[in-house]
C-alpha cells in the first residue's frame, strides 16, 4: 500500500505540467496538440545532455523549459501561417521530433552520469528517506508550475486566453489577439511538457527517445479523470481547474500502478489508458443524469447559439476516445 | 470622426457567389451624432459595420477613424475606438466565464493587458455600481457564468460592457432584434443613455422604421451597397415609417415583412 503511494507520486507528479499544459490546450482553447509528445521528450533529453555536459541543475531545466516552449511556438507558427489546424500542425511536430530529439540525445537511450541531476545527491539514503525527499522535490516542481499557470490565468492575459477559447467573435471585438492567446497557450503547455519532461529523466536517471509518446493521450485521460472528480465547471474557477489537473493526474497514475501491482504486464499499461479514457468519456456524457443526484451543477453554454459558431459549447466538444495504438 | 472613402467590399471574389456587398460607398459621420440605418435584407448594412470595425477589409477605398487610416488594422486593433453590440446576444459575451471575467475583460479594451489581476476588488466595486444602473439584480451575480442569463439581460450586460472604456465609435447591428418588447425598450433606452454620456459617435442598424426615426440625429436608407437616402434634423423628425417604405419599395427593393409590421 505505501508502495501503491510512493510509486503513484513519483510516477505521477512529474507529469503535473504536462497535464496543466493539456488541459489549457483542450479545455481552455478547446484544441488539440500533439505536439506535447515530441516536446516532453525533448525536455527531457535536453536535461539529460545538459547535467551529462556537467551543467548545473537549473540550467538543465531552464533549457528544457525553453526547449519546449520553443517547439510550441514553432508549432504555432506553422498553424498561423500555412493555415492548417493545431491538430495537424501538431502532427507534423510530433513526428519530426522523434528525430530531432534522436539527434539531441544522439542514441535512443541515455543514462544519467552517476550524481548528476537533481536526486544525484540522494543516493546514499534509505530508500523509504530517499523516495520522500524525492516526491517533495518533484512536488515542489509540479506545484510552483501549477500554481504559476493558475496565476497567470487569472491576470488579463490569462483572461484574453480564457475568453479566446470560449468566444473568438467576442474576444476580438473586446480587443484581443487570438493569434497571440494561441502562441501564449502553446508555449505554456509545451514548456510545461519541456518540465515534465525534465523531472522524468532526472528520477528515472536516463533519458529515452520514446519517454514522450502517448502523453497527449495520457494528459486527456487525467483530464477527464480530474472533471469527474473535481468538476470544475467554468473556465472562471481557475483554483478548481488546477485542483482537478492535481486530482486527475494522481488518480490517472494510481489507477496504472495499481494495475502493475495487480499482477498486469507494463505492455498492458496503453490498454488501461484507452479504457480510462472510453469510462472517463462515458461518464462525462451521462453527467446531465448524475447532475440531477449529485450536488453542485456543471456550467453549460447556453443551447441555442443562433448564427455565431465563436459560441460553442465544452459539451459538444468532449474529446473521442482515440483507438490507436500508443508506444 | 469616422470617415468612409469610396468603399468597395466583395464576397468570393472570383467565385460564382461573388457578391458585391458595398458598392463605392462614401459616409462621414462627426464626433457625436447618432446615426440610424435602415435598408432592405442584403442591402449591405452589416457589411458596412463589418468594414468598420475591421472584421472584413474592403477590397478598394478607406477607412478612417479620429484622422487615422485604419483600413489596414484588424477587428482587434481598433477595439480601442469601437465597441460592438451584436445581434445575437449571445455573441457579445462569453457563456462560460462569470459575469466578473466578461466585465473585467471589457475593462481592459484597447490598452495594453497586462500580467496584473483582472479582478481587483476595486474592479469588482465599479462592476456592482455599473450593474446596478441596469436595475436587473445583476450585481450580485458577479459569479455566475454568463450562460445562466437570459437574452436580455445578456444583451444589457453587452451594451454595458461596451461602455466600460471611453470608444469613439458605437456600433449597433439590430441589437435590439432578439428581445421581446419590453426589453427592447430598455435596452434601447439604455443605448441612447450611453451615447449621451460616452460623447461617442453611434451607428445602429435597424429594421424598425419607426426607432429609426425617433431615435438619433440622422438617418441613412442603404440598398445595393450604397446610402441612397440620407436625412438628419427636421427632414428626419418629419419623416414617417411609411415615407421611409416608399422609399425603400421604390428602389425596387421589396421592403420586409418585419419593416411593414414594424412601421
Ligand atoms: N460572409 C459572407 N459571404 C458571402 N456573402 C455575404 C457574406 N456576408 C454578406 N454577404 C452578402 O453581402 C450582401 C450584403 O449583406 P449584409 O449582411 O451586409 O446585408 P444586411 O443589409 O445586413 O442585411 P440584413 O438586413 O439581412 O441583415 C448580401 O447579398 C449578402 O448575401
Ligand atoms: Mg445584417
């Protein structure tokens, strides 16, 4: 049981920016980007050649940081002047990454030299000391970004970036770039992925080409799983959309390391990820029916938007369960 | 203040829907006077608040605000001298974000937004007092997301919003089309106070004959693209909805049921 917990923290909390910076992407902009995948990866293998390089720890993270910030703007870029959708342009990203980041590392897999990195100082503890400074450090990590996110989203570019995503009609009559909101939201989640990214290969201790796939998915299935729970309604609750971004992501990892323990192979893990996505997309559409037994109503768009596509509802826009294969 | 040149505006050019919405259009409206519209289905009087505010370019002429040429500027860039109220009243906020947030992000039109808190409790102060001058309760629904609203109470909160900075340039396209009589009524009421104080040029758009006349300083007829009829003073005053139907039926332009029942 306290394996359960320790595992599920420190497998879990590294992932708290990457699923922040999804869920600015589907719910606060209601878009998709892939490019999350290649961004995390690249975060991480900049941070592993960076401590490897005998740079310093916030160095590494800074540059990974960038690193994926980076990718988000260019994703942006690519969306912005050829026109063509987020989810395609992200596609595109995802895809050219694997190679950018295989030359970044310069082979698939990458150790951490001994004592590199932010646990390198630790190794000599007990493990149980070990593993708890270790989930307080990547906590600290995971909570400061959370925090700062939430913050940002509740200064007046964060409220231009909520509104983009709701009303693009009225968001620009009010005197706000969208082009700008978007490049703000990219960046944010793929330097949050660049983190993420970071944290990950610093507690495993080695730095992989493929640490990044499927994080896309996993980030919409935290998401889903922490609006079941938290349910935070509008974009106006910021505090109760980081509370379920929190709440989301612990239970996303508890449910696959419970599942590990439960005796199921690692090579099961994609499955459970497609069946928390399909019962987390189930429950969501027949929330309207719980609604009427549980207490505190989900905010809807009002129906009946007469000519204005910029109107649109989270309702009709809950992400399909995605068949495909990941890893 | 706002000076349109020689306005052309197309629609698909080049395709077999090519539609010439404004067809070398010339107005100039002076600081301050309110400007009413009327015209038939398609006579282009959307298309004009559309150039205007910057959400489509014209193909040709120019578009001139407070002595600067904005033709070139996008919807976004101009929110400084204009505000919108639209006709769908569910296009002028945003459902999902409180009556707060909405406030709050028309607080900060045409300036810069920075990383300061959009909510401040002196912002939250100044929303109540303006709220309270609908006379709708809407100041203690600062929480609640707009969604929640009815038609006209979010219309009212629109028309509001638009008066939270200091505009140049009121733009009305049929806002007062979706509201039921009594509202219509207020919200129009509404209007005519906030151009008094804002000192703003005001353009509305209109299929009511009879607001038309009543309301403002001036009235334009638009049909195909052009202002065909253009009346202000006791011209204006001493026109009735019926003068204004032959004016619109002897263009050739069949004047709507709506303008008929409405005059
Ligand atoms: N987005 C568009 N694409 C193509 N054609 C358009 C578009 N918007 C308007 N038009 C055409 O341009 C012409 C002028 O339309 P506009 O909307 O300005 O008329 P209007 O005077 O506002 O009419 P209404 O009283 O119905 O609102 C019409 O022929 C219309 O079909
Ligand atoms: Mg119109």
């Amino acid at each position: 049981m306290h394996y359960l917990l320790t595992d599920t923290l420190i497998a879990g909390l590294p992932l708290l920016p990457v699923v922040m910076g999804i869920y600015l992407v589907i719910r606060i902009r209601q878009d998709f980007d892939l490019t999350v995948d290649g961004s995390l990866t690249l975060g991480g293998a900049v941070a592993a050649v960076s401590l490897n390089h005998g740079l310093p720890v916030p160095v590494a993270i800074i540059a990974a940081i960038a690193a994926g910030m980076l990718a988000g703007l260019v994703t942006t870029t690519l969306h912005l002047a050829f026109r063509v959708p987020v989810i395609l342009a992200g596609l595109v990203m995802s895809i050219g990454m694997r190679t950018l980041n295989l030359r970044v590392l310069g082979r698939p897999s990458t150790s951490l030299d001994a004592g590199a990195g932010l646990f390198g100082g630790l190794s000599g503890l007990a493990p149980t000391a070990h593993d708890w400074i270790v989930i307080a450090i990547l906590a600290a990590f995971a909570l400061v970004f959370l925090a700062g996110v939430s913050l940002l989203l509740l200064t007046e570019v964060g409220l231009a970036l909520r509104a983009t995503g709701v009303n693009v009609g009225m968001a620009r009559a009010q005197g706000v770039d969208d082009r700008r909101s978007l490049a703000l939201c990219l960046a944010l989640a793929n330097a949050g992925a660049g983190l993420s990214g970071a944290l990950i290969v610093q507690s495993q201790g080695f730095a992989d080409s493929s640490t990044g796939t499927g994080t896309l998915l996993a980030g919409i299935g935290a998401v889903l799983l922490g609006e079941l729970v938290a349910r935070p309604g509008s974009a106006s609750r910021v505090g109760r959309v980081a509370l379920s971004v929190l709440a989301g992501t612990v239970l996303y990892r508890a449910i696959l390391v419970g599942a590990l323990r439960a005796g199921l192979e690692a090579t099961d893990l994609d499955g459970i990820t497609a069946l928390i996505l399909v019962a987390a997309v189930a429950v969501n559409r027949y929330l309207p029916t719980l609604n009427k037994i549980l207490p505190r109503p989900r905010s809807r768009a009002a129906p009946g938007a007469r000519s204005s596509p910029p109107v649109r509802s989270t309702a009709s826009r809950r992400p399909e369960p995605v068949a495909e294969e990941v890893g | 203040m706002l000076c349109l040149e020689n306005i052309r505006l197309v629609h698909n050019p080049g395709t077999p829907t090519e539609v010439t919405a404004l067809d070398g259009l010339d107005l100039h409206i002076p600081a301050g006077q309110f400007v009413t519209v009327v015209g038939s289905n398609g006579a282009g009087k959307s298309s004009l608040v559309n150039v205007v505010s910057g959400v489509h370019r014209p193909r040709s002429g120019r578009v001139i605000i407070d002595g600067r040429d904005v033709t070139r500027l996008p919807d976004h860039a101009r929110a400084a001298w204009i505000s919108r109220v639209f006709d769908n009243p569910l296009a002028g906020t945003a459902p999902e974000l409180s009556l707060a947030d909405n406030l709050a992000l028309a607080m900060a039109r045409g300036g810069r937004r920075r990383l300061r808190p959009a909510l401040t409790r002196q912002r939250r102060e100044l929303m109540r007092a303006q709220l309270a001058t609908l006379g709708l309760g809407l100041e203690n629904r600062l929480t609640d997301p707009v969604a929640l609203f009815s038609a006209g109470q979010r219309q009212s909160v629109t028309m509001l919003m638009a008066g939270l900075t200091q505009p140049k340039l009121l733009l009305l396209d049929e806002h007062l089309a979706a509201l039921d009589p009594r509202t219509r009524a207020r919200v129009l009421e509404l209007t005519v106070r906030m151009h008094d104080r804002l000192g703003c040029a005001s353009l509305m758009i209109t299929h009511s004959m009879r607001q038309a006349i009543d309301v403002g300083d001036r009235l334009l007829v638009m049909a195909r693209g052009r202002v065909v009829f253009d009346a202000a003073g006791p011209d204006k005053t001493n026109l009735t909805p019926s003068d204004l139907v032959d004016i619109i039926a002897g263009l050739g332009d069949a004047p709507t049921d709506r303008q008929l029942l409405a005059g």
